[in-house]
C-alpha cells in the first residue's frame, strides 16, 4: 500500500512537471487582460451572437485597448483602438496580415477563392501586385470615373421614374459599376440576369456573422452535424448558399472568358461582397440626410454655388466640394460598412509582444471599428452619436479621417478603396445636385421617421426605411433625362 502511494504520488509530480515544462513559456509570460474564461468554453458564455463589437467596447473600459479572449481552445485578442490597431496591423503587418481559417465561409459556404481570405502567402501578395494597375494607376481611375458617371445618370434616373424603389437603384447601381470594371458586361435592366445572381449571393453571404465569430469557426467538427440536428439551421443554409455561389462564380467566370478578361484577374475580386458594402454606405448616406435635413440642405447649398444648375457634376469638381467631402467622411464614420463592425480577422503568424504582454502565435487579431475608442472615440470625435460633417471642417481640432481605419488596416487594407470611394462620391454628388429627400409620411399626414437601426451579420445593414425623392426643378429632370455632364 505504501509503495502504491508513493507511485502514485511520484507520478502526479511527474504530470505537474511535465505540465509546467510544456506550459512554462506561457505561465512565465503575462497575456494581455481579459475577462475570465470559463473551462472548456472560454469566454463564449460572455459572447453575445449579435451586435459583438458592442460587448468589446464594453470590456475596453475594464481591460484597457487590447483584450485577450479565448473561443473555446482558440485565442483571440480585439483591438479597442486606432492607436493600437495601427502599432499592431501597421508597423508590424509582417506578422500581422494572414487570415485565420475559416469553416463557415470556405468550406460551407465556398469562399475558397476570395481574395479576402486568403492566407498572407505568395500567391496572396502576387494578387496584390497584379490588382495595382487597375485600382490605382491614373488612366484607369480616370476609366472608372468615366463608366460609373454614366451608371450614376442611370442610378437618376431610377430614383426620378421609381423613387419608392430607392435601394434597389443603390444595388443595381453599384453591382453595375463592378461588373462593367470586372467583366466587361453593361446592366440594361433590373432584370439582368448577373444582376439577380450577385443579388443573391450577396444577401445570403452577408447575413452570416464575419470570419472567425461563429462557434463552427472555433470548433471545426460542428460542420459534421446533420443537417436534421437541433442548432443545425447554419448547415441547412449553407447548402444552399453554396450552391449559389459555385453558380455565380461558374456564371461571371463565363462571362469573363467570353469578354476576353484575364481570369487571373476576375478569380479574385469578389463583386459581391464589394456590391454589398458600397451600397451599404450609400444607404447610410441617405439615411443621414433624412434624418439630418440641415446637412442636406447645406451641401445643397454648395452645389448650387460650385456648378448652377447647367450640368451634372462629375469628379473634376471634387476639390470644390469639401462639405460634400465633410459629409462622406462622416458617413464612414457614423457607420461602419467594411465587413463589419470588427473588420476581417487578422491572425498572428508568430509570438508577440505588446505593452508588456505576450500575444501567442495563432492568436485571432480583430479590430473592433465600432469601438467607442476608435471611430467613436469621444476624445478624437467629440459628440460622436451626433452626425455631424463639419468635425472634419475645422470645428473640431484633430479629427482623423475615417477613411484610415473603415478600410483596413496594413497589408490587408482593401485594395479596391479607390474604385469605392470614386463611386460612393459620384453617387451622392449627383443626388445632391438633381433631388430633395425628405421623410416619408403615413395615412394622416404625419412624418414617417426612419429607426436609423442597423441589422447584425458580415456586413451591418441599416434596417429598411421610407423616404420622399422629389426632383429639385424641370430644369434637374432635363439634366437627367438628358444625361448632360460637361467636364470642368
């Protein structure tokens, strides 16, 4: 009995050691702050499935601007501040710019070749390299300003003969805009057919939550369940998303190859979820304006000053327009649209150190936009609930321009920001320039008041609003039927 215990006794010692010695580098090291994981779960039970970046911000007042969390076995830190995003994300992309796995959007829902997820690798930076050209050199923004002016007289002209249909003139303007670029194919009509096929996989793709924040993302064998078993709806979904993803991506690789388009070009630029986001700013822009008459009004006012009312505008009068830029920087701002409200996960390619704490390798980097210490830091944004353009004006001092965070960060960042920011402008220009909006009114005469609520997913969409879209004067309807825009 004695020797029995003394073996036993011998042995737990030796499973102490052994524990230590494989865990030494992690106990010697402190890890960023967090709040306590519970065994085997981690912090999932104090995660909430909607609106997650809410509950980071939440925690950023207790843990600081970095938190480490752990879902299930799989680290994970979130990043409360452009300060420390840009320490992070910035200055050491090198280690900072690969993508973590992801079950859901790869292999259920067939993601495979999005640009967006693939790993930081050669084949990655050599994509990059090639998509430099076409999203960046001056002749070809000079191309895409010529081709989305003429889509913004189309976009006119849907909100004059059909204004109630004001979202389905944003999406086909913008899913327009990409497949012109991408695949060489001109939208005649609502009921094209690559028009619907984007529409589709676009919608069912984005309500899904972003990389690397559902529960099959951190515990791969969930996808073997059956489709039948309780908690499975997300397998059902995906089969049939899936489908309509292999078919989009069968459909405009077609349509590449009968446009003579290189497909090493068109394999990796995803028009959905670029459709998606773009109109989801724009949404958001006449949103705002509705719900803030007197910015309208005053950007009206510029127009007005800047062209008359003989012609349309177009990118040469940009710089004569900074309230108009004002209003486009605020609207990146007050809503964040790029994949979300924590961005695209980031995953560390190796051990790190940071404000004196170790950030192991494999650990989950998201950057939580939303952050009320990033764009809605008081601090930097004073009043940062408030819509309100002229911060970027010089009412306020040191006001950073959203357009650095809401696009990524580092190696990451979204290399078709330029092709967006050209479209998203144009668009709002020309509906400065040829309509008033208004709030739209119910059965007794009363004002209609937009929530101004954003849905939860990939992409957080402003919930479903009405509105009034009345043309300013005769002489706006003859600019858009007749498509008149001379270069200044």
């Amino acid at each position: 009995m004695t020797l029995s215990i003394g073996i036993q006794a011998a042995f737990a010692v030796f499973v102490t050691l052994a524990y230590y010695g494989l865990h030494w580098r992690q106990l010697r090291r402190r890890l960023p702050p967090g709040p306590r994981p519970f065994p085997i779960l981690g912090n999932i039970p104090q995660m909430t499935l909607k609106f997650p970046e809410k509950r980071f911000a939440q925690w950023r007042k207790k843990y600081g601007d970095i938190i480490f969390l752990r879902m299930f076995n799989t680290p994970v830190l979130v990043i409360n501040s452009a300060a420390a995003a840009r320490d992070l994300l910035d200055k050491r992309s090198a280690i900072y710019s690969d993508r973590p796995y992801s079950v859901m959007m790869i292999d259920l829902l067939g993601w495979e070749h999005d640009f967006v997820l693939t790993p930081y690798n050669e084949e990655f930076r050599k994509h990059r390299r090639w998509m430099h050209k076409p999203f960046f050199s001056k002749s070809c923004l000079a191309a895409v300003a010529d081709m989305q002016r003429r889509e913004a007289i189309a976009l006119l002209m849907g909100l004059l003969n059909d204004p109630e249909d004001f979202g389905n003139h944003i999406y086909r303007y913008t899913a327009s805009s990409l497949l012109q670029y991408l695949y060489g194919h001109t939208v005649t009509s609502s009921d094209d057919e690559y028009l619907h096929v984007i529409e589709k996989v676009a919608e069912a793709t984005m309500n899904f939550s972003a990389p690397g924040t559902v529960p099959v993302d951190f515990i791969p064998s969930l996808r073997y369940l059956p489709t039948w078993f309780p908690g499975a709806g997300f397998k059902r979904n995906a089969v049939w998303i899936k489908r309509a993803v292999r078919d989009a991506a069968q459909r405009t690789y077609d349509l590449a190859e009968s446009k003579l388009v290189s497909y090493a070009f068109t394999r990796y630029h995803d028009a959905a979820s670029g459709t998606d986001t773009t109109h989801t700013v724009l949404m958001v822009f006449l949103l705002a304006m509705i719900l803030y008459p007197d910015v309208y009004a005053k950007a009206q006012e510029e127009m007005v000053s800047v062209i008359g009312g003989a012609r349309l505008p177009t990118v040469n009068d940009r710089d004569a327009l900074p309230y108009l830029e004002c209003i486009l920087k605020e609207t990146y701002r007050c809503h964040r649209t790029q994949a979300g409200s924590t961005g695209v996960p980031h995953v560390l390619r190796e051990d790190d150190e940071y404000s004196g704490c170790w950030i192991p390798k494999g650990t989950v980097v998201m950057p939580n936009l939303w952050s009320k210490f990033m764009l809605h830091d008081a601090d930097a944004y004073p009043n940062p609930e408030t819509f309100c353009p002229d911060r970027f004006n010089g009412l306020y001092e040191n006001q950073e321009d959203p357009r650095n965070i809401v696009f990524g960060f580092g190696r990451r960042i979204c290399p078709g920001r330029r092709f967006a920011e050209i479209g998203i402008w144009q668009a709002m220009a020309n509906i400065v320039a040829t309509f008033d909006l208004g709030k739209a009114r119910d059965a007794m005469g009363n004002d209609i008041t937009p929530p101004g609520t954003f849905s939860s997913g990939l992409v957080n969409h402003p919930h479903k609003f009405k509105c009034t879209i009345r043309p300013r004067s005769k002489q706006a309807v003859e600019l858009i039927t007749n498509g008149k825009s001379t270069q200044t």
